[in-house]
C-alpha cells in the first residue's frame, strides 16, 4: 500500500472533467480513493501545475464537483495521466467511496462496477 492510507480502487462508468482556470477538460476517471482519483486520456495542454483544479464527477446517477490539487503527472504521448489529492473531499464522495471499498480479504485490483 506504500504511502497511501487508503488503496485506490478501479472503477468504470464516470465522467470527469476538470478544470485548470483556464478551460474544462475531460478525462477518463481510472481509480478512486476516499482522498484521491487517478485520471488517464488528459489532453497535454491541462496545466498540471495549478494547485487548485475543480472536477466534476458524474455517472450511474452520482453526482460530485470537488477542489483537487495534482500530485503526479505521466505523460503518454499528447495525453496525460494524473493523480489527483482530493482538497476538500465532499462527505457524500467519502459515503460513497467507502461502499465500494472491498471487505477485508478483498482484492483491491478487482474493477467496481456499482
């Protein structure tokens, strides 16, 4: 588990964009964990050094706008992968994240499709 206090879990089924101040982006939302998101296919021009990004989060119903702040960047080709800390995690983002979380003796790598 590293560094982290929570596992990050694939998840699938969620839009995101996120925005730099400067204009929305959409991504493709990979993993999530109570603090944080992993987002792949971000277009190389997202500036990943703002320290204050706002993401919105949508799918299966959900609905979730939060303040992240970038942690890591991976570039692949044009596009990007960032992991992102969540700055003010919205309780209802918490509530739900910890439904999916797997019970113990679970497989963190398995994909959730709630």
């Amino acid at each position: 588990m590293g560094n982290r206090a929570y596992e990050r879990m694939e998840i699938d089924g969620f839009n995101v964009d996120i925005s730099d101040g400067k204009g929305f982006f959409p991504g493709v939302l990979y993993d999530i964990s109570r603090f944080g998101l992993r987002m792949t296919d971000l277009p190389k021009r997202m500036d990943e050094k703002k320290q204050r990004m706002t993401a919105v989060i949508s799918g299966r119903g959900k609905n979730f706008k939060m303040i992240v702040r970038p942690r890591w960047v991976e570039r692949v080709g044009l596009r990007k992968m960032v992991g992102f800390e969540i700055i003010n995690t919205p309780s209802e983002w918490t509530d739900f994240v910890m439904r999916l979380e797997p019970q113990s003796g679970g497989d963190y790598w398995e994909v959730i499709h709630p």
